[in-house]
C-alpha cells in the first residue's frame, strides 16, 4: 500500500496550521476552501488522465494543455468550460481577426496560446509579472506550435499600451486590481483605439466598476459580463461522481466576484 502523497501531505499540514487558528467561522472557511482545493486538484489529475491533456470544449477545444494552471482551477480549462460566460465574446474576438492581441496578466497562456492558435495571422502579445507563469507560457505555446508568433514579457506600463495606435487591437486585461492604475485613457490615449476584455477585480478594489466605466463610457460602447457554469459540458464519466466533485470541477477558485467588462471602441 502506498502512502500519502506530497499534495495530501501538504494539505494535511496546511489543515494543522489552520487549526491553530481561532475556533469560528473564518477558520472552517479557511479550511473548507483548503480541502475544496485538494479535492479539485485531485479531480483535475483525473481528468488530464482521462483527457490526454487536450481542452475538451469551448473556443480554445483541441489545445494540447498540459501545463499546470498558474492560478485557479485547472480542470475548468482542460473541460474548457473555463470563464464560460465570455465564450461568446471570444468567438467574436477570432471573427474579428484583430493584427494584434494584448493579453495582460496572461498567467500561463490559456487564451494567448488558445487566441494564437485560433487566429494565425495575429501576433499575440502575452505579458506577466511572474517568470514562472512566462515560463508555463514558454512551454505551452511550443506544446501547441505557436511560440513563433507570441512575444513573452513581463511587466506592461502605459508607454507599452500606445501599440493599439499601430493597428486594430484586442487587449484581454486580468491583473488582479491593478487595472485602475494601467487602464487610464488620461495617460495611455492609444487605448481609446481597442476593444478591452477586463476582468474587473470589485471584490478587491470596491468601486473598480464604476471607475473604469466612467473612464471609458465616452470612447467605448460597455458591457458587463457575469458569471456562468456549464455543467452541460462534463463529461459522461462524471456521473458517477458525487455532486460536489461534479461542481468542484467547474469551479475557478474565485475568492470573490470578478465582473467582467467588455469595452468596444466606438
């Protein structure tokens, strides 16, 4: 018989730590959110066995996806059923054919490499603060073919943004907050030129909604895009699971909402 694995290890010792804490409510959320993690991280290895590591559904269905997700839920992204309420603006970003995409905040290139692989004449730009999550990037747009036409950076500063002058562009911003400092049209003006996919982090910041709306209300036409599950789209062995494995392999590992607002340059 074997014994623990290293994760169950570590959750087991995260879970003692948590114990130490204060007897009430926010320690058995604390540690509810610990083992809904373990759990989920569990039905992913499954479903990356099952699954072969290809993006079973959604715009991005084929992707060979076998890096770890850099944050958040992996088995979302591998059902493809990943922030499916924005599926639709997706499919109309690749209709678009857009030279240029911007992808703020990529993580490990779920839609950099996903956009590229779905849009072969754009040149995707994928940027991120974190070598690891670049280096998860790296190694997903090479899995997948497309490492030739996407340029891996870090940081993105307002003088970076005036590229959207040079041609049509998609800019897809997930930067947990920061957003009220970067996406200001007062000192990026190109910006008023691209259509914006921003994952508006309310839940962090209060009042980011109102801020970016207000900012770009005169130049871009504006919607708000909540969340959505599909649980449509899991597949037929999960039946057999109970109903909490069967939502914890739909869930993204959201803290708290995070709204999204599509803005279309007028």
């Amino acid at each position: 018989m074997t014994g623990p694995t290293p994760l169950t290890r570590a959750t087991d010792a995260q879970l003692q730590r948590l114990a130490a804490l204060p007897a009430g409510p926010d320690r058995l959320a604390a540690q509810l959110r610990q083992l809904a993690k373990w759990r989920a991280i569990v039905l992913a290895n499954t479903l990356l066995q099952r699954s072969g590591g290809r993006v079973a559904h959604g715009p991005f269905a084929g992707m060979h996806y076998a890096v770890p997700a850099a944050e958040g839920g992996r088995a979302p992204r591998l059902l493809g059923v990943y922030e499916a309420s924005l599926h639709p603006v997706i499919e109309t970003v690749i209709s678009r054919g857009y030279p240029q995409v911007l992808d703020i905040g990529c993580a490990e290139g779920y839609y950099a490499v996903g956009l590229a692989r779905r849009m072969p004449s754009s040149l995707i730009h994928a940027r991120d603060t974190n070598p690891a999550a670049r280096a998860l990037c790296t190694e997903l747009a090479r899995a997948n073919g497309v490492e030739d036409r996407l340029r891996i950076a870090g940081a993105v500063g307002h003088a970076d943004l005036a590229l959207c002058a040079e041609a049509p562009t998609f800019i897809l911003c997930d930067i947990e907050g920061a957003e009220a400092e970067l996406l200001d049209p007062a000192r990026a003006p190109a910006l008023v030129r691209a259509d914006l996919l921003v994952e508006v982090h309310e839940g962090m910041r209060p009042g980011l909604l109102a801020l970016l709306t207000d900012r770009f209300a005169p130049s871009h036409r504006i919607t708000r895009i909540d969340r959505s599950l599909r649980p449509d789209l899991l597949p037929d062995w999960a039946e057999m699971l109970s109903d909490l494995d069967r939502l914890l392999m739909l869930w993204e590992w959201r803290a708290t909402p995070t709204p999204w607002l599509w803005m279309e340059s007028r």
